[in-house]
C-alpha cells in the first residue's frame, strides 16, 4: 500500500510502501502516523520528503523519528525556493550534506531530487555520480529512461567489487586490524566502506 501524505490526508494506492510529504516538524509527522493507523498496517515502510527549511533544520531528529523510516528524499524544487537559491548543484551542497549527514547517521537510505530535463541524459549522469559520491544512495526519476543511468551511477562497477573484495580479504586475514593493499594503508573505516559495497553489489545480484 503506498500513501501520500499531504495536510493530513492519505491517498492510498496498491503496494507496500507510503511517501510522507512534506515533513517539516516531528510534531507533524507523529500526528499522521497516528491516522495513518486506521488505514495502513505495520508492514508499511515510510520514505520522508523533506523540502523546507524547517525540515532541514531538524533532518537528524526527522531521520530517527520512526524505525519505520526507510528512506529520505530531497524535495529540491520547493527547497531552492525556500533557500532563495537556484536549484543546481553548488546551492543545495549544503543542503544535500546535510541530509546525508542526517541519512548516514539513521542507517537510512536518501534519495536525490529527480532531473527535470529529459533531454538532458548527460547532466542526469553527471548528477546521479555526483550523488553516488556525495553519499546519497539513490535519486528519484520522473521517466522510465531515467532509471538506467540512475542504476549505473549507484552500482558497483566489477573493479569497484574485486577491489573491495581484495581489500577485505587482506584485512581479514591479518589479525593486527591494519593491513597495506596496493600500497595503500587499510584500517577499519575502509573495510567498511567496502563491504558496503559487496552487500550492494549482493542485493543486486540477488535481484538478477
């Protein structure tokens, strides 16, 4: 069942999965969660848009609001008009590391604003990898032909997983927690971030 949440009322639609906007105050979220009781069942996982000031201001306590919470996404449109900024990359940089900041420390996953410009492919791409580096998991599309390049940016490539397969069989196998691959010093934080990797390039092969 998946719901938008809008001024308290909820649009409901067959699957398993309900969008919470606009989330500006946790004051605002509890309430709908309470509502939302008479339509939706504990199954039910939330992705939140965040899109205001006021949200952005309390993105950590809004990221840890519910273990319900499965993801964020940025509402960039109504963000950069809140801001008073251009919606383009360096404006919303803070913005975005906030929420990845916020995202990160939840154990959630975030989302990036969809690219408007559906014949732009080349500025998607590039926004999609600036993402993927930022820290963002994922980026919400607006077309089918989107989705390829968004799967691209976000997946692994084979050198990213041998790499990270290397580096965490090096670290395993060395019992003093710190390990030199490739010339390169390897502690705890790397092995990491590359087991993220491997449990991503999992997931996705489990999909295949």
């Amino acid at each position: 069942m998946v719901g938008v949440v809008e001024d308290q009322h909820v649009r409901l639609a067959p699957d398993r999965g309900a969008v919470l906007a606009p989330v500006a105050y946790l004051e605002g979220l509890f309430p709908t969660r309470s509502e939302l009781r008479r339509y939706l069942t504990q199954h039910i996982r939330f992705c939140v848009i965040i899109e205001t000031n006021q949200g952005l201001d309390r993105a950590m306590e809004i990221a840890r609001a519910s273990d319900r919470i499965d993801s964020i996404i940025l509402g960039g449109v109504d963000m950069s008009a809140d801001l008073r900024c251009q919606k383009a990359w360096e404006p919303l940089l803070y913005t975005r590391s906030r929420l990845v900041h916020a995202a990160a420390s939840a154990g959630i996953d975030l989302l990036d604003v969809p690219y408007l410009n559906l014949d732009d492919p080349e500025g998607l791409r590039h926004e999609a990898n600036a993402c993927a580096r930022l820290g963002f998991t994922g980026k919400a599309s607006i077309h089918p032909n989107q989705i390829p390049i968004i799967h691209e940016a976000f997946t692994p490539t084979p050198e990213q997983i041998a790499r990270a397969r290397k580096f965490v069989a090096a670290f395993e196998q060395n019992p003093t927690g710190l390990v030199v691959v490739d010339n390169e010093l390897v502690e705890l934080p790397v092995i990491r971030s590359m087991k993220r990797i491997l449990a991503i390039a999992e997931r996705i092969s489990g999909r295949g």
